[in-house]
C-alpha cells in the first residue's frame, strides 16, 4: 500500500490524479506543507470504521501467549463472611 502526498495546490488542480493515487493507498493533503486531510477510497474507509461485535472470549482469544489454564479457588462456606457496611 502506497501513501502518496500531494499540496492543498496541486490537490485542488488535479483532483482527478489524486483520486488515482488514493487506488494504491491514503493520499495527504498538506497544508502549507503540514499535513492536513487525508484521501481514502471508500472501501478502505469503511474497513477503518466498520466494528464487530466481539465477544470477550472471542478477543481474549486473539492475545498472543494466552495459552494458559485459569482455575480460581472454590469457595467454601466457611470463606464467606457478610459485608460491613459501616
């Protein structure tokens, strides 16, 4: 994927080679030579705002290194006692 930058200047006068370029990747708009838009297609744009509905374990899954066995105590009766709310 290519990332292309173009002036404010040359932007507003050949939209149609800048739209080209945003086939290959991001185009940037600079500003008096600073960053200031950028130029996606579509598609790319949506991929970027588009959210899944993940589940926890789904992403937990995703960690790297989270080959692991968790086994948290069992509670007894005699381990719990009531709050104090004072």
């Amino acid at each position: 994927m290519a990332l292309t930058t173009v002036s404010a200047r040359d932007f507003a006068r050949d939209l149609a080679s800048a739209k080209q370029a945003a086939n290959s990747g991001p185009v940037i708009v600079t500003d008096r030579g600073r960053p200031g838009y950028g130029l996606l297609k579509i598609e790319d744009y949506d991929n970027l705002t588009v959210t899944h509905d993940t589940s926890l374990l789904a992403a937990m899954d995703g960690i790297p290194g989270g080959d692991f066995t968790f086994e948290p105590p069992q509670l007894t009766g005699n381990d719990l006692k009531p709050a104090d709310l004072n």
